[in-house]
C-alpha cells in the first residue's frame, strides 16, 4: 500500500512521461517564461494550466511546487573573527555570510538533487571570549530531508573562523561541525562545503553529495588553481615539495644547503609553498622572511596562537638570541665554573631595560625591583630531584630507558664489534672493545659467552653513523666530533650498568686512524677521562635525539601522510576524521621549523655538533631502525616480551599502544566489516598509493610498505601513524627542559677534543691541573647553552587548549553511537594507564622509574595541565 505523498508523486511522473513524449525536439527545449515564449501560447498545457514543454526538473518543480509545505528552520552559526572581532560594513547590513543547505536525499519525482534552500546569517551576539554568533532562518521544504552539506560563502571583507552550526529542525536540533577559516569572498568567490558529522565511504556516499565531495578534493589538490606562484592561504592547496628551502644561496654560497628528496639525499616531502626558486641555484627556493605558506586550516587555532606562544616565539626566536647574547659576558666562551651555571636558575642574568622579552618568553623572564627584566630559568626537574645525579653512571644508563631518546639502545647482537664502512678510507673497522674488557667490568657475575648469550650485552651505537662525518664536522669553528660506541651490561635487577666507551677518529690523508676506549675508572685521571668520554657520548645521543628521534621520525615522516590524506580522503571519509586530530597543527609547526630551527644558521645548526650538516646526516638515517629489544611471545601480556623488564618508556608505550590499537580496531571494523570495502574503497587506496609513491616516494620500493588489502592492514597502518604523532613523540618531547634545561646533563655539542688525543703539552698541563676547566671547555658555550635552554622550555610547554588523548571525542564519533562507545572504551584505558603509571612510579623494585631523587617516568600519561609539566600525550605533533 502506497501513503498519499507516495501515490501523488507516481501520478505527477506518469503525467510528465505521457507529456514528454510529444516534446523533445531541441527547440522545444525553453524555458516557457524566457523572454521570446512569454506571450506564445503552450502547446501543451499540464493539469493545472502550466505549461509543460519536456520532462525536465523545471517542469517537476512547477508541477509541484504549490502542494510541498514549507517549514522554518533556524540556524545559529559560532564563529570567531581573529584575534580583535570588529564590525564590518556587511555586518551592518546583517548580510555577512550567505549559507546554503544541501539535502543528502534525492527528489523521488526528479530523481535528482533537490534545491538547496539559502539565508543569509545576521549577526546577533558577540560574547566576551570574542565569539559572535549569527542566526539565519531558512523556508525548508516538509519533505527536504536530512542535510547532507552546508555551503558558505563569506561576504566579509575579512576571513572569519567557523565553530559550529546548530539547525532547529523538527525532529532536534543537529550540530554541523566546521573549525575552519573562510575567505571573504573578494578572495576567494566559491562557497565552501562542509559536511555533515555522518561519515561515509566513497561507494556509500549520498548521490547529492558526490559531486560535492569530490569538488572539495579538487579544491584541495590544487586542481581548480586559476593563478600560478606562490600558494595564497586562502586556497587550501596541499601538495608535494622536497626540502630546498633549508639554505639561502643567494645572500651567501657558503650557506646553500643539499637539497633534502631524491636520490642524492632521500627524505620525506613537505608541503609546497610555490615560492621563486634562488637566482643562483634555481634547485632552491627562495625563502620569507616573516611566515612559509601552509594551508590556513593547518594553521593554530586563535587560542593557541594568542595564549600560547609556540608559533610566535618560534618565529621571534632569531629577534630573541641577539638581546640575550647582549646580556652576556663572553657570549661564545665557557661558564667559567659550576657555579656560574647553576646561577641561571638560581640569580639569572640581567636584560637590557628595554629588551622587551617578556612577552614573547613570559615563563621565564621574571621583573626586577630596579625595573630591569632578569632572564631566570625554571629549574629543571632532574636539577630538583639530585642535583648531582647528572654526574652519575647509573643515571646515564637509566636515561637510555628512562630519558629523552630511548629509541636507541639495541641489543647486542653480533661479536666482535666491527664497522660495516670501507677500511681503506675509514681505517681498520675492529673495535677495540674486547671480550676480556666486558669480563673485567662485569667483575665476575657471568663469563662474557654468558653474557652474550643471555642478552645482558646492549649499545649505543653511533660508530658507523658518525664516522663519515667526523673529519668534516671538526673543520667547523669551535666544535669537534667523534664516532662513539657505548656497551652497557644488563644487571639482575633490570638496570644497565656502563661497561666501556670507544671513540673514533678516522684516518685522513694527514693522520692515522686514532682510537680509545675508556671504561670507569677507579683513579682520578681515569675518572675524569671516563667523564670525559660520556660527555661526547651524550652529545651524540642529544643531536640523534634531537634530529632523529624527534624530528625526523615523528614531524618530518608524518606530514607527508596528512598531504595525502586532504588530497584523497574527504573530510567525509571516516579514516580522515579518525586521523585528523593525530595532524592538527604539525605542518604548522614544520613550517615554523623550517623557518628558524633547521635551516641555515639557525638553532640545530649553531648548537649542536652536526652544525651544517645536520639535516644531511638525518637524510642518511631515514629509513634506518634500531631494533631488537622485544621477542614476539604470544603468551606475553601485549605479545611481546622485553629483554630489559624494567623499560619504562616500553612498559607504559605497549600498553598506551594496545589501547590504541583497540580503539582503531572497533573503528575500522565498524566501517569497513568485510575486506572487499577496503580493497573497493578508490580515496583510501589512492591515499595509501600517494603516501608511499610521493609523499615517501624515495623509499617506494622498500618491501617492508604494507598492502592495504585486510581491515587489519588498515588497523596496523592507522595504529602505528597514531601512535607516531601521540605517544612517539610525547615521549621524545616534553622531558626535553627536565633532562636538558641542566645543559650537563644533555650537552648538545662537544667543542674540544678528548686530553689525550695527540695532546700538546699545553692540553695536557691543563686537563691535569684543572680537570673540571677540561670538561667547561668541551660543554656548549654560554651563548648555545641559553639558546638551547630558551628554545628547550618553549618546546616542552602544554599550551591551555591543548588537545589529549582519550580528553575529548570528535563530533564524528560521538555521532555515531558504536564509534561512541568504543571511544569510551578507549578512554577508560587510558585513565586505567594513567593509574598503572603512578602506582609503578611508587614501585621500589622498579629502580629505572623510582627512587632516591630519580625523576619519575611519566611522559606517557595521557593528560596534563598547560605548561613545563614532563607529561601529557597530546594527539598530535603540535610543538
């Protein structure tokens, strides 16, 4: 039985197909109220005396268009108008924006999409946190629908951000969740789409939106561009570039840098800015001096880049150092003692009256009584717990698991050591870190065959990494450099005890190969030698740390996943919102990078040891992993067992990791229940397709890149990017001021050479007479060892709106009651992780997280409040 509606809609198409018939001629086809037919008469008048000259939409809406009732529907829209909202002239008019709807249903009389309905939003309110609201009301057909989209079109002359748009429709209200920026539309005339909080894969799409959705694709991949050069914001274009923008040929040749993608040097891409190219070298390009191009959505929200100073201090910092540089004395020479070092957080060093820091570093320039600004350190939590546990053997090994970098220890594995690079150009590859020195340092607990065989033999491995650069990096002012090897041994109470350091000169064409190693030693000059080395051991780890574990492995190898992701998934697809909190902000903060801390003299370069070279030796590391510190073990609690029990950075990142993993598993599977969808899913591939043939296109024929053929291919690959820009890189982030405010503790270059390397009589006299001016002298001048710090505390802040792990669901998720609840799941895991880490962080017998002034291991809690705090996992790399 047919309802009412049902049987006059079969009529009304069974009257237009008997009418068509007669009237397909193309002359025919005319509008009968355009200017030539006004006053003809129709040949063929419908039921109601309307003419009806084909089967057309036009003759479906005149034929029916008196009998749909119209219903009002009130929309009220949050948005926010930069930093200082103003009235403008349009405001005035109460005409700002015009938004339209789009229904996600077909007219069943047409057969195709039905008239979007349109108002133009009024401003009504503006609150006192700078929101305004406007409120439009639209005549919406009874039978419209659910909506599909909303369009905007801004009539502003300024961009404004979209929050949110609330409909009142009769059976409740539905919330639109935008978050965008929208250009006034002398900018850009197109309207914008937004979709509603429903996802939908590709072949599941509304008919009505299809066309829209892969518009808004085009948009994004810069097909619909009219004008060439450099990206305006407001285009919203994400595409590919290779690192060229790093030097700056055209002020200086000794500053051109390698270009950073392609065979000479793999790397992942970056996002294209259009930019020149140089004058002399047209491979690079030019550079901005004020901001680089990223697409204005990756930009940081209002909020964050107005309390928060991530991205504007990252670009004051150049206009920062020289003030600070000012107030010191020597700026480029040593702390002439201890003492001088810790009076940067005890006294701190005076400014200039009118050095005008405080805005831009708040925290840590604090108002003296005689008006002068003093630039005083927070001290660091290592400094609070032990100030001279720095010092200490065990707190070196505890750090490798405990610390900053603990990507780096590695099982050893093979024995002898020996270097995998060319004899004849590096000198002979044997270490000299015998078996017979690892039984005399282990005293006697096991044979050194016991040892090795028991897994109680690890390393820290920078031998064959360094080793090519050592020569060049000593040509450099002020700095040296070594190829470092560093073998612990495994106790019974899972802490790792130093056993030797080897440090490495290779031949040239002047010198022999020169080599050493250095174990602890048990008199002072063997003490201070073994202090010594550690010190170059540790600025080692810093640099890999800094350039590798950090930005490398998480900002540089993630940013080509979130180009490909705005260029083939619609914001739409479910896998793109699943992803898309783990993007916001890191091409921001990429951008910001390249601007003033990995390019040309900037912050890695003039402070830690690679100097210019630092981005070419990352080049060399991409691809490369260290492993071999879990064996799979099915019956183990998350299916691997560690070879050290006590890791804490692996004990807390295998259970954030299952959590991960099952919350994207109940995802995955809700949207795709069979494998065929996944295989049938055309944007999902061509993401897949694009990350590895572009976005890593130097590494696309590596055989490790998955297939995404099986719903638990896709759960692998969604888990381990999460995982990436969450739990990676909280851990290798935001101890960095707690480990590395106290510059000892983590010095970020060595400057002078070991005391017994080919010493003069001077250097030798020296390092006997006064040892601790030896090791001042190795440590970061006072100029780089401010510049870290400032740069360290900005990098480890929280800012207020920061975004956590399993705090708050997305509007999509919490749509969808099934993605709700295994989102709630998730985020009972999650407080459950946050409890197991402080009840372990009180456990005596877990000695690499607790104890007498050792600092607890809490970078993988999930939540934290705003500022320096050493936790928090916040979704993604946004510092």
């Amino acid at each position: 039985m047919f309802c009412k509606e049902a049987s006059s809609s079969l009529q009304t198409l069974n009257i237009a197909k008997s009418l068509s018939s007669e009237f397909t001629k193309p002359s025919a086809l005319v509008n009968p109220l355009s200017a030539g037919h006004r006053n003809k008469v129709c040949p063929r008048p419908n039921l109601r005396g309307r003419c009806t000259v084909t089967a057309s939409k036009f003759d479906f809406d005149w034929i029916t268009k008196e009998r749909v009732k119209k219903i009002k529907v009130k929309g009220i829209i949050t948005a926010k108008q930069g930093l200082l909202p103003s009235v403008g002239v349009t405001d005035l008019l109460g005409v700002s924006l015009l938004v339209e709807l789009i229904s996600a249903e077909t007219d069943p009389r047409t057969l195709m999409e039905k008239d979007p309905v349109k108002d133009n939003a009024r401003r009504v309110l503006l609150d006192a946190h700078g929101e305004d609201q406007y409120e439009c009301v639209f005549d919406m057909p009874e039978d419209f629908g659910p909506v599909g989209a909303i369009r905007v079109l801004n009539q502003d002359l300024k961009e404004i951000f979209l929050k949110e748009m609330k409909l009142e429709l009769p059976d409740g209200s539905v919330t639109f969740t935008f978050n965008s920026w929208v250009a006034p539309k002398s900018e850009d005339p197109t309207k914008r789409t937004f979709f509603s909080n429903k996802s939908y894969l590709p072949l599941q799409t509304p008919e009505p939106l299809k066309q829209l959705r892969k518009q808004e694709l085009e948009t994004l991949q810069g097909k619909n561009r009219e004008r060439a050069g450099e990206f305006e914001k407001f285009e919203r274009v994400y595409d590919y570039d290779v690192y060229n923008d790093l030097g700056n040929p055209d002020k200086d040749p000794e500053l051109a840098r390698p270009i950073l993608g392609g065979l000479s040097h793999p790397y992942p891409r970056r996002c294209k800015t259009g930019r020149k190219p140089c004058d002399k070298d047209p491979s690079a390009e030019t550079r901005k001096a004020l901001e680089f191009y990223v697409p204005r959505d990756e930009e940081f929200t209002t909020v964050k880049g107005a309390q928060f100073t991530g991205t504007a201090v990252l670009s004051a910092l150049p206009a920062v150092f020289p003030q600070i540089e000012a107030a010191l004395v020597d700026p480029n020479m040593p702390f002439p003692h201890f003492k001088s070092i810790e009076d940067l957080f005890e006294e701190g060093i005076e400014l200039p009256k009118d050095a005008g820091l405080f805005p831009v570093i708040p925290r840590l320039v604090k108002a003296a009584a005689e008006a002068d600004d003093i630039l005083q350190f927070e001290s660091p939590s290592l400094l609070d717990k032990d100030r001279f546990s720095w010092i200490r053997d065990d707190e070196f090994a505890r750090q490798t698991l405990a610390g900053l970098n603990p990507y780096c220890i590695q099982l050893v594995q093979e024995w002898p050591l020996k270097s995998k690079l060319d004899p004849a150009v590096y000198g002979d590859p044997n270490s000299l870190i015998t078996s017979e020195i690892v039984e005399r340092e282990i005293k006697g607990v096991m044979s050194f065959d016991e040892a090795l065989e028991n897994k109680r033999l690890f390393m820290l491995d920078y031998h064959d990494l360094l080793l090519p650069y050592v020569n060049k990096v000593r040509e450099l002012d002020d700095s040296t450099l070594y190829a470092s090897r560093a073998l612990f041994f495994l106790s019974d109470d899972s802490t790792l005890r130093p056993v030797a350091i080897e440090l490495t000169r290779p031949q040239d064409v002047n010198r022999p190969q020169w080599r050493q190693v250095f174990t602890p030693g048990y008199d002072a000059t063997s003490c201070w030698l073994w202090s010594l080395a550690k010190t170059h051991t540790i600025s080692h780890d810093a640099g890999y740390h800094q350039l590798i574990s950090h930005w490398l492995r998480t900002h540089c190898c993630i940013e080509p996943y979130i180009i490909a992701a705005n260029r083939q998934l619609s914001a739409m697809h479910p896998i793109y919102r699943l992803l898309h909190p783990h993007f916001r902000y890191t091409m921001e903060i990429n951008a910001r990078a390249r601007q003033v801390l990995i390019n040309e003299g900037g912050i890695i370069e003039s402070c830690f040891w690679p100097g210019k070279y630092s981005l070419e030796l990352s080049s060399d590391v991409y691809d490369k992993l260290w492993r071999g510190l879990a064996v799979e073990d099915e019956k183990a609690e998350h299916g691997v067992r560690l070879t050290i029990p006590d890791f804490p950075f692996a004990n807390d990142g295998l259970m954030l990791w299952d959590a991960l993993k099952e919350w994207v598993t109940d995802y995955v599977n809700h949207y795709y229940p069979d494998a065929e969808q996944v295989k049938l899913d055309e944007e999902l591939q061509g993401w897949w397709s694009e990350v590895r043939n572009i976005g890593h296109g130097d590494k696309k024929n590596e055989p490790w890149w998955p297939v995404l053929k099986t719903q638990d291919d896709l759960i692998e690959v969604v888990t381990t990017i999460a995982w990436v820009a969450s739990g990676h890189h909280a851990a290798v982030n935001f101890g960095q001021y707690g480990y590395g405010g106290y510059f000892p503790n983590r010095p970020t270059t060595s400057r002078i050479k070991m005391p017994v390397e080919e010493p003069t009589e001077e250097e030798l006299k020296e390092f006997y007479e006064d040892p601790e001016k030896t090791m001042l002298k190795t440590f970061p001048s006072k100029k780089q060892a401010t510049i870290v710090m400032v740069t360290l505390d900005l990098l480890s802040a929280h800012s207020p709106d920061e975004e956590y792990l399993g705090e708050n669901a997305e509007a999509s998720w919490a749509h969808e009651p099934v993605i709700y609840a295994a989102y709630e799941r998730f985020k009972g895991k999650l407080q459950y992780l946050e409890g197991v880490i402080d009840e372990r962080n009180v456990n005596v017998s877990l000695k690499n997280r607790t104890g007498a002034g050792v600092v607890k291991y809490e970078l993988l809690k999930p939540i934290s409040e705003p500022g320096v705090t050493g936790m928090g996992v916040p979704y993604s790399v946004s510092i």
